[in-house]
C-alpha cells in the first residue's frame, strides 16, 4: 500500500494563513477523491471550528501518547484530530521529537495526512516537520513573519545537513496577498533573495477563504471557484505530483 502525503504546514508566526491554507488543502484535496486527515498540533485546536467539528474530544496529544482517537468526521474524505490544551501538556513536551512520525507510520486508512502546526511552539513545529514528506512554509508580508519563515527554512535546511530524518522537500507559500497594498505588490519580487532555491507559490487575500472559515464549511463546499481555491489547486499540485 502506498504511503500517505505527509504535509507540515509550518510558519513560526501567528496570523498568516495556516489553519486557512491547511483547511482549504484538504477540502480540495478531499474533492479530488483522497482520503485526508487533519493532525491539528494547535493548542487552539482551530481546525476543528473551522471545519464545524468537536473540539474536546480526543484527538492529537491521544495519538501522541499512544493512543487511537476516533477523530471528527467532517464529511466523507476529511476527519480532524483536534488540538487543545493537552498538547501544551508537561508530558507531550516532554517526548522525542520523532515521535509523531512513528505514531502516524500505521495509519493506512488515509491518503494525505496534513499537519497544522502552532504558532510559536518549535518543539510541536519540529515533530511535524520531522513526519512530514513535504513542508509549506507560511508567511505574509509582514517582515516578522519573513524572519521565522527564514528561520524555518535554515532549521530544515541543517537538519538535512546532519542527517536528521525530516521533510525531504518544501515550498514557501506567500499568503494572503492582496495586490492593492504597496508592500503586498513588492513582497513577491523579494522572495528569489531570501529563498533563492525554494518553490514559492501565492494565496491571494479571498473573501470566500475568510468567509468559509467564518461558516465552519469546507472550502469546496461554500466558494469552490475563488481565486484562492485556484491558488491552492496549483500548491495540492505540487503536493501530490512534486
């Protein structure tokens, strides 16, 4: 059987897109017929409000600690395994970084396993990365979200260099831009400087993507044809072709 695509969805700072381009992923990946799991590794669990399911059932830090939770059923390709409090837990930040891979090597009953990954918290960031096949870093154009996009980028980049087993491969994704902002209109020129070597791909500011989120209904299901949703058919593209 065939290995699941195994997504980090990774950024250091708060605020720039990922919980929207994590969901927004599996809801068209979802629509194309594959069986996607949702690993929120957000204390917040934004996931599941996002996608109108559970949040205190177990999910994630179960899995974490050797546990099978059942996961929240969002229609018939998509289940979330919330986040929540536990994850910030003495006891979770307390185990390897590796662990999440191996925790999820047995799951077979899925096609793409897509990793929310909280702002701020490295120790939760790295088990994703490190059970990831591929890794999106996430930034706006503010120049904060710049530097921990970098530092994301060189932390992957040694961790390779050392022989570390973590995502093979990776694009940065330039999130929620809206072309009627001056530093949004400069802000992708400035990405073959800092990511000379790294697939850079767009999400565009979209009322549909805000507004699905707002409605805690799958993209595909509430604005399937915005711009952003073409934004993101082109990064499942990559995801799922190389």
């Amino acid at each position: 059987m065939t290995s699941p695509h195994r997504i980090a969805v990774a950024g250091r700072k708060g605020g720039v897109g990922k919980t929207t381009i994590s969901c927004g992923l599996a809801s068209i990946l979802a629509h194309q017929g594959k069986r996607v799991l949702i690993v929120d590794l957000d204390p917040q669990s934004n996931v599941a409000f996002t996608l109108g399911v559970k949040l205190n059932v177990p999910g994630t830090a179960h899995l974490l600690m050797g546990k099978t939770p059942k996961g929240e059923q969002v229609d018939n390709n998509i289940v979330v395994y919330p986040g929540g409090a536990e994850l910030e837990s003495q006891d979770v930040q307390n185990l390897t970084r590796g662990l999440l891979a191996e925790r999820i090597s047995n799951l077979n009953n899925c096609d793409v396993i897509i990793f929310d990954c909280p702002p701020g918290n490295k120790h939760l960031e790295q088990m994703a990365l490190m059970a990831a096949s591929s890794a999106l870093i996430i930034l706006d154009s503010h120049p904060i979200s710049l530097l921990g996009a970098v530092r994301v980028e060189k932390q992957l980049k040694a961790a390779r260099e050392k022989g570390i087993n973590i995502a093979p491969r990776h694009a940065v994704i330039l999130s929620k831009i809206n072309q009627s902002r001056k530093l949004d209109k400069s802000f992708p020129q400035m990405m073959p400087k800092y990511f000379p070597d790294t697939p850079c791909m767009m999400v565009h500011q979209d009322a549909g993507l805000f507004n699905a989120m707002a409605e805690q209904t799958p993209i595909m299901d509430y604005a399937p044809k915005g711009r952003g949703v073409e934004n993101l058919k082109i990064v499942a593209k990559w995801i799922i072709d190389g």
